[in-house]
C-alpha cells in the first residue's frame, strides 16, 4: 500500500492534471450556459498544455545550446544531460491556438446572446426548434 501512496505523491503533477481535465470535461457535459461551457474547455485545453509541458521536464537537465561544438572534434554530447524543446515549442503553438478558439467562441456567445437574448442551451434549442 505504501508503493502506491508513493508512486500518487512522486506524480502528483499528473494528478492534478486529470483532476483539472474532468473539472473541464464535467463543465462542457453537464453545464446548459454557454459560457460555461466555453470555461470548461478552457480549463480542458489548459489542463492538456501543462501535462505536455512537464512531459518535457528533466530534472538536473540543462538547455540544449552545445558550446564549442566545431572546436572539439573528440567531445561526447550525451542527450540525457538536456531537456528536449519540442514539447515547449509545441504548446506555445497550442496555447495560441486555445486562446484564438476562445476569442472565436466568445465572439460567437455575444452574437448568440444579442439575436436570442439567452446563453442557455435548453431555451436555444427550444427557441430554435419553434422556426
């Protein structure tokens, strides 16, 4: 029983992070207010991007500048010794992403508002369905 308690406190960023991931997946499934829902993915894709980014984390690693790499032709460079970029790089990308799809929903939400005067689900479809 110990192993396990320790292994759930040695991870407990990923612990954190499946928490944050239902919190979101709960808001867009159960929530009827768009914009709680619209939350809701935002803590989801939030919630993805800090996995990702502590997925490419090393402990004692350094950046991966090599200095002196056309000096010494016998130089051994060891990969374990840096921390690999792409997952950082890629969730820049992301979190541009995320915050352009927010925008868009957002815009969306206002729209939906100033045409029905309403952002819950059920008096949209109820709404919708009587055209």
């Amino acid at each position: 029983m110990t192993d396990v308690l320790a292994l759930i406190v040695a991870k407990y960023n990923y612990w954190l992070y499946v928490v944050l991931m239902m919190i979101g997946l709960y808001a867009m499934i159960a929530k009827n207010n768009l914009i709680k829902k619209l939350v809701g993915m935002n803590i989801f894709q939030t919630a993805i991007i800090l996995f990702y980014v502590s997925i490419g984390y090393k402990r004692g690693a350094t950046l991966p500048i090599i200095e002196n790499a056309h000096g010494g032709h016998g130089t051994v460079i060891h990969a374990i010794n840096y921390i690999n970029p792409l997952p950082h790089v890629l969730m820049l990308t992301a979190i541009v992403v995320s915050v352009a799809t927010f925008g868009v929903a957002m815009a969306l939400a206002v729209r939906i508002y100033q045409r029905y005067q309403t952002l819950e689900e059920d008096e949209l479809r109820m709404r919708l369905s009587e055209k």
